[in-house]
C-alpha cells in the first residue's frame, strides 16, 4: 500500500521550474533514496514531502489526504504528526540539552515524556549523554540526537536530508546502521543523498535532474551492508 | 511532565544559556525600570519635598480678623485652626502690632509667640540669639542700624499704652535679623512683653501659619477655616502657594516628559535586542516549525521569553530605582526618601508590559519565518 503518491507534481518559483512533472510513490515500510546534482529539485521535493512547501499543481497524498490542497495550519499539524525529519546541518537548539532537544519534538505533538525522551536517546545509543548541549557532542552524536527526535512522535515517514553528508566513516557507519535498524523495524524513510554508497543502501533510487525524474530504479540487495546485524 | 514545565524550561533555558544577548537587552530593560522606578518614587515624593522645602520660605496662610474691631483673640485663632490637621502644621505665629520709640525715635513693635515664628519664618537670619525669656527683644537690621544697637545692648521702649498712659521698659537685644524685608524695621518682642506694656492682653492683629500642604489641599483649608471660624478671614500667601504649586506642577511634568523618553528608549532597545534575537534565532525558529510549532507556540515562546525578561529586569530596576531616587532626594532636597513598596510589582508589571509591547513586531517577524530554511541551509 503506498502511503505517498506524488502525481503530476510541478513547482513553479516564478519563471523557474523547479520541479516538472514530477510522478513517485513510496509503499508502507520501503525505504527509498533520492539522488541528484545541486539544483535538480531535491530539496523542493523534500519541502513539498515533509509539508512544508505546496506544489504549484499536481497532487500529493500522504496517507490518503491530499496535502497540495490543505491549509497551512493542516500542513502543519500534518507535518508534526506524520512526519520525522532528520537533517544534514542536525539543527539541535543550541541552549537545550540533548534530551531537552528531543521533548520538544514531544511538546509541539502532544505532551513531553521524559521517559520517552531517554528510551529514545538510549535507541541511539546515548542515554549518558542525555544532560549535554549540543556543543558538548560530536557530529556524530549530534546526528544521533537529531534521528531520536525524529522518531520520537513515531511517525508514519521519515525525511531524511543528506543525513551523513557532515559525518566522517565512523559516524556515518553508526548513523547508517540506525537506518537499517529502522528499515527493519517497518518504518517508511526517504533518504535525499549525493552519495551513491548511502543510495545503494535503500530499496529504491529516484534520480532528479533538471526538476525531472530521470531514474526510478530498484536496487538490488536493500538495507544489508556492512554492519547490518549491529543492534542499535 | 506537563507542557507549562517544558515550556518553561525552554524560556528560562534560552535566557540562561545565552547569557550575552539576553544580558544586554535585560540590561536595557533593567536600566528603563531603574528610571521608572526611581522617577515614580520622586513623583510621588515630591509634593512632600517641595512642601518641606517651601515651608523654609515662610508662612503660606495668613489669618485677618473679618469684623470690624480690627483684632481677634487666641479662641478665634484656636477655633480656625481646628480645620487643619493637626500633622500638617508646621507653625502657627500670632502677631500684635503696635508702636513705641527708642532713643525718641519710632518703630513698629511686633508681639509674638517667639518659638512659632521661628517655625513659620525658618529663613530668618538671626545674628545673636532667639530672645528666650521676656525682657528680650530681636530687632531687625534696620533698627540695629539706626540706633546702633548690638547683641547684648540694653534699650528702653517707650510709648503710650491702650489706656492712654505713657509706657516704658527696658529690654536686651538677643539678636539681629536680617529677613530681606520689612521686617527688618521691626522691634520683636514675646506677647507677653508687649502685652504687660500696653496694658492690655489678648489682642491679636494677624496669624501667620506655616501649614504642610499642596496648593489644593491649602485652598480647601482656607475655604473651610472661612466657613467654620466666625470673625477669622483666612487668606492664602500667593507668592508662596502659587510658586509651590506652579514648581511642583513643572516638576511633575519634567519628571513624566524623562520617563516617557526613557520608557521609550527601552522598548526600542529591547525591540532592536529581540529583533537581533530573531535574526538570529531564524534557524531554530524555523526547525520548531518544522517540528510543528504553530505561529502561535512561537508568538507564545518569544513573548513568554520577553515577558521573563521584563519581569527580571523590573524586579532588578525596582531595586535600583530606589536607590536612584534616593540619591535623587539625597543631593536636591538633602532629605532621605520614603520607600513605596507597591512600587515592586508595579514597576515589575509595568517593565513586563512594557517589554512585552517591545517584543510585538519581533514576534511578528519570527511568525513568518519559513519552516522550509532547515532544509534549504540558509
């Protein structure tokens, strides 16, 4: 069952066409990547997925509600109850501590959990880091911090923005084997990347170029590289 | 934990943790509330100062007798006075006028209460002493000049009394005063004295009350001393209430005019602060956004944040007022000033409204940023 369909997607930016006719799906539990060089229209597809931005015209489903036709308001309450988003840059708040920073994914949803918050730091692998600020953790740690918060309102889809592209190997391998974990467990993510060994990774590969999908290919062995079995 | 707790912790941790920005702005709002605060409590202390200050000038209510005898007596005055409390008079000097010579030559005689006078006319220089026992005379410096008379001289007074009868007694001069004006050509004597050399007691010409209040406040006394106290006619010293009142009225004025420029001034350097706080704060104001903050939780965040803010700054300025207006009072009126502690959450309150009203258009501001610049890295 696919929990996304974009159709006939276009984004006009005034003259500029940032997306062009642009048709995917994304079924219940897969795992896909999205490819492409700067400016192909990888970061507007994420805006108009992750509710942030509406098509220019085209309709996007998400869970069986056309999201290109809500209203912001809507979008918004879409966005934070259906969606985790994990980013490159990590964007943890500076003055709150790494638990603190996952609660208030909790306190715009609902209502903050500090039990829950730990369990998901634990998930990561950074339970004794719960009281640090961000400038306390590494890259690495940060973006573990980042994943947590992501998944702590338990979201249908998962966002995820070059999520390694500011990790060294160590880290990306950490950060890369929560994804498997999470592909395993069931849930929906789309991975936007440059790099192809990180593609290669997912079910699926969109490729953009020039606003327009130029590949939509399976891959072959999903979710199964190195370091697969570590339990995260 | 409930969503206040969290809430919470997230102002508290914004301005704690980012101590540098945060301090300048409750710098400013600390420095807003300090004036406020001070300029309130000299506001309110001020008819009170100038009031202690102007009673140094001299008598403000005088008492003429309304009927035809030309005199009145101490039950007439005592019955007037009756319509003034009791904690706002400063002094209450009744006077008799009459004349006698010294060495052939005339001078006006002043009977009175002494020890009143010099409550009623604190601003007296008096070279020598106050006379303190009968037989003792204070002449202004005009007869001193005339009949070259010093402290510690002995004159004779001689005239003739109410009966008709010539009068003479000998007094010493206690002391010179220098007033500025006619007084200087006065002879000063208790009422008893003069009293014992007219022959007669009791009589008084005119009243001169020093009475510690506002010029309103002086009116409503003279008006209900007119209706109480039948044969007294109370009548206002112009010179001396319309000056207090017209000060006070330009004082009160001046100490608005610098409070308003000064709230001013703090709620533009808070807005520019927040504005700042806002720029740089897109960012994270984006990713809660994107997180699913409404633009009311963000509205709701920056004002609680500047409402914290105001509320610190105002306890901080509360404090600091006082002893601003204190020293204020210290070096113009050289007199301590009275604390007012509902000043505290007035100026707390005033400093939250204040910072808050500040914060508005950086709010604004944070409500349109667009949730999308977490993914674009701006």
């Amino acid at each position: 069952m696919n929990i996304l369909e974009l159709n006939d997607i276009t984004k006009d930016y005034g003259s500029v066409k940032a997306l062009k006719n642009v048709d995917m799906t994304l079924s219940n539990g897969e795992w896909l990547a999205i490819m492409g060089p700067s400016g192909s229209g990888k970061t507007t597809m994420m805006n108009i997925v992750g509710c942030m931005d509406k098509p220019t015209s085209g309709t996007v489903m998400l869970d069986g509600t056309n999201i290109s036709e809500v209203s912001a308001k809507n979008l918004t309450n879409i966005r934070r109850d259906k969606i985790g988003l994990i980013f490159q840059q990590f964007h943890l708040i500076g003055y709150l501590t790494a638990l603190e920073n996952i609660m208030v994914a909790q306190y715009y949803h609902s209502m903050p959990d500090e039990g829950e918050a730990l369990k998901a730091l634990e998930r990561v692998g950074l339970r004794e880091r719960a009281k640090h600020l961000p400038s306390q953790l590494s890259g690495g740690e940060q973006q573990r911090v980042c994943i947590a918060r992501a998944l702590i309102n338990y979201p249908m889809l998962i966002l995820a923005d070059e999520p390694t592209g500011n990790l060294d190997e160590t880290n990306e391998q950490i950060v890369m084997d929560i994804f498997r974990q999470l592909h395993r467990d069931g849930s929906s993510i789309i991975v936007v990347t440059h790099d192809p060994e990180i593609a290669e990774e997912a079910e699926r590969t969109v490729v953009l170029e020039h606003g327009k999908v130029t590949r939509n290919t399976k891959n072959a062995v999903a979710g199964s590289r190195g370091g697969d079995e570590k339990n995260v | 934990m409930k969503r206040q707790t969290m809430y919470m912790r997230m102002i508290t941790g914004s301005l704690l943790r980012r101590r540098s920005r945060m301090f300048i702005a409750l710098l400013a709002v600390a420095i807003g509330a300090t004036i406020l605060s001070g300029l309130v409590t000299v506001y309110y202390d001020i008819p009170r100062q100038m009031g202690q200050e102007f009673r140094s000038y001299g008598a403000n209510l005088i008492l003429v007798p309304s009927g035809e005898e030309g005199a009145f007596d101490a039950a007439a005055i005592e019955g007037a006075m009756r319509s003034v409390p009791a904690d706002d008079i400063v002094g209450v000097a009744p006077y008799r006028y009459e004349t006698g010579k010294i060495n052939e030559q005339p001078f006006l005689l002043a009977g009175a209460d002494l020890a009143e006078v010099r409550k009623t006319s604190p601003y007296w220089f008096v070279s020598g002493e106050w006379p303190d026992a009968d037989g003792s005379a204070l002449i202004g410096q005009e007869v001193a000049d005339m009949i070259r008379l010093v402290p510690g001289d002995r004159f004779t007074l001689t005239g003739t009394d109410t009966a008709g009868e010539n009068f003479s007694g000998d007094f010493t001069v206690s002391g010179v005063v220098q007033t500025g004006g006619d007084e200087e050509g006065f002879v000063f004597l208790s009422s008893a004295d003069l009293d014992g050399l007219m022959g007669d007691g009791g009589r008084i010409d005119v009243v001169e009350c020093s009475i510690s209040a506002s010029s309103d406040e002086l009116t409503d006394i003279a008006a209900r001393i007119g209706e109480d106290a039948p044969g007294v006619s109370p009548r206002l010293v112009k010179r001396v209430t319309e000056s207090e009142g017209a000060v006070l009225t330009k004082l009160k004025a001046l100490v608005w005019l610098v409070t308003a420029v000064v709230l001013l001034l703090t709620m533009i350097t808070v807005a520019t602060t927040m504005m700042a706080v806002v720029a740089e704060r897109r960012r994270e104001i984006g990713l809660r956004k994107a997180l699913g903050a409404s633009d009311r939780s963000i509205a709701r965040e920056f004002l609680g944040e500047g409402a914290l803010l105001g509320g610190c700054g105002g306890l901080l300025g509360s404090g600091l007022g006082f002893a601003f207006a204190q020293l204020v009072s210290m070096q113009v009126f050289g007199r301590p000033i009275s604390f007012q502690p509902v000043l505290i959450p007035a100026t707390m309150l005033a400093s939250v409204a204040i910072t808050a009203v500040a914060c508005l258009l950086p709010v604004r501001s944070a409500t349109t940023v667009d949730p999308a610049i977490v993914l674009r890295g701006e």
